[in-house]
C-alpha cells in the first residue's frame, strides 16, 4: 500500500516540470532523471553483492561513443544512443568474467582504478576525445520531427527512459531472477547450493548495468552539446550515485528513484557554497549508514526482513527440498 502510494506521488512530482514548463526546472528534472538511472545501474550491482564505481565508465562509454557516431558518420542520435548503450552492456559482459572473480573492497579499487583509467585516456586521446579540450556541438536529439535542443522537450524522453530502467528492474526484482541476486547477496554458497550460477548472474547484472549506464551517457551527450573528462569523474558520478542508494535505499527500487530526487537538486541548493557540496554527501552517508541503515525506502515499507524471505522463496521457486 506504501509502495502504491509512493508510486503515485513520484508520478504526480514527474508530471510538474511538463505542466509549469519552465526551462531551469526542465533541466534539473532532465538530470534526476539521468542520475536516478546511473543510481539504478548500480543498485542492480549492489543486489549482487559488488559495489562497482565502473558505472561512470559505461556512461563515458555511451556518452562519447553516441556523440562521436552522431558527428563522424552523420547517425541519428535516437540510433547512436540505442547503440552506444548495447555497446557499453556488451563492454561489461566482456569485461565481467574477469572483473568479478574479485570480491569486496579489492573490487571496489578495481573498478575505481578502471574508472581512473578510462578517464586518463579520454583526456590523453586527442585526436578522438578532444582531450580535456572536449567535444563541442555535438548534434541535438531529434525525434518525430522535433528536435530537442531544450530541456523541456527532452524531459518527457529523459522520464521515459527513467521510468523504463526502473521498470526492468522493478520486474527483475519480483521474478525468479530477483529472488537469485538477492540470495548472491545475502549467502553466495547457500546460493551454489541451490543451483544458482553466481558467476553468470552476476556478469548478466554486470552486463544490464552497464547497458543502462551507457544510455543515459548518450542522452547525456545530446543534452549537453558538449563532452569533456571532468563530467565522468569519481566525484562527479560515482559519489553521488553511491551516496543516492544509500540515502534512498537499496533493497527497494524504489530507493535510487526517491534518492535521487531529493539528492540530485542538492547542488543548486549549495550554489552559493560549492565547496560544501562534498561534506554534506559526507555527512548524509554517516547518518543514513550509522541510524537508517535501509535508507528512506527501508524505514517507509520495513524492508529489513527481506533478504531472509527472498532466500527461503528462492528454494520454493527452485523446488529444492
């Protein structure tokens, strides 16, 4: 009932920035929209039990690979950005078999340091990236005939794709394959037990992540003109999705949309102190982790018990005696 209500909110808050119309409202929605599913992206790894800071690479991924196959080949960009993000889930299938035989913290460094990398390279490779010179006028999206230079037309698109991602995962969540990330999470060899297949589950989550990320990186591409190193930057992307699960929640879907609709704002409010913008992620992940541990969405719908439930119907599912 929560859940429901929860939903009609969140659906009613979408639909303010097509009926007020107005442009600096349209973009900030534009962004949440954006970010909550870079946020999605990684709650789908989290449900696996990896935290992975390589979604800013898929995103870089779509981004520039979507601006580049629009300016160099003359491709629409409703193509290009369907492309760049299949090539970015495809990037994370190849790379997931080997990025994922390694485990807690020592992923997490690797992912970073794979972040750190491909950031290096795109400011070091000139000739294609434009270095930290960037990419300039990068074609806008057109669709129907429209073309959508301002955030206001962009938005309805922008929301689509948002509400699609959380679709898949909310569905994913409440299928049999929901029920197996869960158990990967909670108890990886209970999990084996049961005749779940960690390593492929995990690389498919690995594989739809990076897809998602990599979409959102070509929408991203087309709504900003422009592409330069600094917007696909640790701080940038990854502590704020990070920060948007943990305040919003994680077992829930519901978590990285509810996160990052009150987080993603957070830097226009701190306008005016910039430099706070860090310390306050800081000082919300202490808070949330030290008192509210399952985050917004936990404490509204009582989720804590969900991990035991979601193992014991994993076995129902499985018929496994």
């Amino acid at each position: 009932m929560r859940q429901t209500a929860t939903l009609l909110v969140l659906a009613v808050v979408s639909a303010v920035p097509i009926l007020v119309g107005d442009r600096y409202l349209a973009h900030i929605a534009v962004m949440v929209c954006l970010m909550g599913i870079m946020a999605l992206s990684m709650n789908l790894m989290l449900k696996v039990g990896q935290l992975s800071l390589a979604q800013v690479v898929f995103m870089a991924t779509g981004a520039y690979g979507s601006a580049l196959m629009s300016m160099e080949w003359g491709l629409p960009p409703v193509v290009t950005i369907a492309v760049a993000g299949i090539a970015s889930g495809l990037l994370a299938i190849v790379l997931g078999p080997f990025l994922l035989r390694i485990r807690g913290v020592y992923f997490v460094l690797l992912t970073f340091a794979l972040a750190q990398v491909v950031n290096l390279i795109l400011q070091d490779w000139v000739s294609l990236t434009g270095g930290n010179s960037g990419l300039f006028n990068i074609p806008r999206l057109e669709l129907f005939g429209i073309r959508m230079a301002r955030p206001e037309t962009l938005y309805p698109v922008a929301l689509s794709l948002f509400a699609l991602a959380f679709a898949v995962t909310f569905i994913l969540d409440r299928t049999r394959g929901g029920w197996a990330m869960y158990s990967i999470e909670e108890n990886e060899d209970l999990s084996r037990a049961l005749g779940v297949d960690v390593t492929a589950w995990r690389v498919w989550t690995f594989g739809l992540s990076g897809l998602m990320a990599g979409m959102a990186g070509g929408l991203y591409a087309h709504l900003i003109g422009f592409l330069s190193p600094d917007a696909f930057t640790f701080h940038a992307i990854s502590v704020s999705i990070l920060v948007i699960n943990v305040v919003g929640g994680v077992r829930s879907p519901l978590g990285p949309v509810v996160g990052a609709l009150l987080l993603v704002p957070l830097p226009e409010v701190l306008r005016d102190a910039h430099q706070y913008q860090l310390l306050v992620y800081g000082l919300l992940l202490i808070v949330f982790i030290a008192f509210f541990r399952s985050g917004i969405t936990g404490f509204l719908f009582d989720s804590s018990h969900v991990p035991a439930t979601r193992l014991s119907r994993l076995r129902q599912l499985m018929r496994i005696k």
